[in-house]
C-alpha cells in the first residue's frame, strides 16, 4: 500500500488509505498516538476489545483515527476499577446484525452504566477530599502545639488538646 502523507490532524506519514479516503493508521503509530505499546493493542485484540481496520498483505495491522477513542473508553474504564472482561461486556455494541432497535439499548445501557460508575467514583472522591479537608485543618491548628508525634509515641491521637481523635489522613501521617 502506497504511504500518504498527513491527510488528517496528527495523521502520521505511514498511513494507509482506508475506506470512505480516511486514513488508517499503522500500529506502530497508532500505539504512540494512544500512548500505548504494540503488544497492548495485540492482546486487546486477542480478548477482542480493539479490531484493526486493515491487515495489509504482508500482515501489518492498521487502525481508524476512531479506534483512539475506543481505547481511550477502554483505558477510562480500567481507571474506574472495571476487570478487562467485563469492559469487553460492556463495550460489546457493535451491530453485527442486530435489530437497531437493539443495538442502540445495548449503546444506551453502556453509557449508563459507565455514567453510574463516574458518579460512584466521584462520589467516593467527595468523601476522600473532605477528610482531606478536615486534616487540613486539624493540623493548622496543630502549628502552636508543643506536642510532637515520633515513631516511638502516640502524643497526638487522640489530641493532648482538644482530646479528640485525629482526622484519618492526618493520623496516618503522624
């Protein structure tokens, strides 16, 4: 296949033509586009989570500017706490011959189901930043307090001041 130039933003030069003229790009650098390594893309591959476009007759392996989005979806599912297996679950939309009707629930309920995931983690995150918070401004207090942690005592928790227990973030640190 003959090589083209950047026919789109941030199309590199080893691009092949694909369906419809966009470009496809090759694995190589489809991998640094997507911040990843060849054999990451080839064991997606494998479990079936990333397909190339194209196979070129000597086996080279080209994906669609599009297939970015796609492992970046999967990336921000793995950062959510989702086992490969089941991201491939939920990511299994494709129509392959299924109603439309069908296919676009299935899309739906991914998106859903993703959004529902956001919302716990930001959840979970609310409640980490305000024990943040709440160490935060136990230790301002902290700054006038003669008494001093060290690793052979437990001066600070509970507060020689106030007698109260420590903030969990702070205690962890004294």
């Amino acid at each position: 296949m003959e090589a083209m130039k950047a026919t789109k933003a941030g199309a590199p030069r080893d691009a092949a033509p694909g369906r419809n003229g966009h470009a496809l790009i090759k694995i190589g650098d489809f991998a640094k586009l997507a911040g990843t390594n060849l054999r990451t893309l080839r064991y997606y591959e494998e479990i079936g989570l990333l397909h190339p476009a194209l196979r070129s007759a000597g086996g080279f392996r080209y994906y669609r500017a599009e297939d970015l989005e796609r492992l970046a979806m999967v990336a921000s599912l793995q950062h959510l706490g989702l086992e490969l297996a089941r991201i491939g679950e939920l990511m299994d939309t494709r129509a392959d011959g299924r109603p439309r009707v069908e296919f676009q629930a299935r899309v739906r309920r991914a998106l859903q189901e993703q959004a529902a995931l956001i919302d716990s983690r930001m959840r979970e995150l609310d409640v980490r930043r305000k024990g943040l918070d709440q160490a935060l401004a136990k230790l301002a207090e902290c700054a006038d307090c003669s008494h001093r942690p060290a690793g052979l005592n437990n001066y600070c928790n509970p507060c020689q001041i106030d007698r109260q227990a420590l903030p969990a973030d702070l205690s962890a640190l004294f």
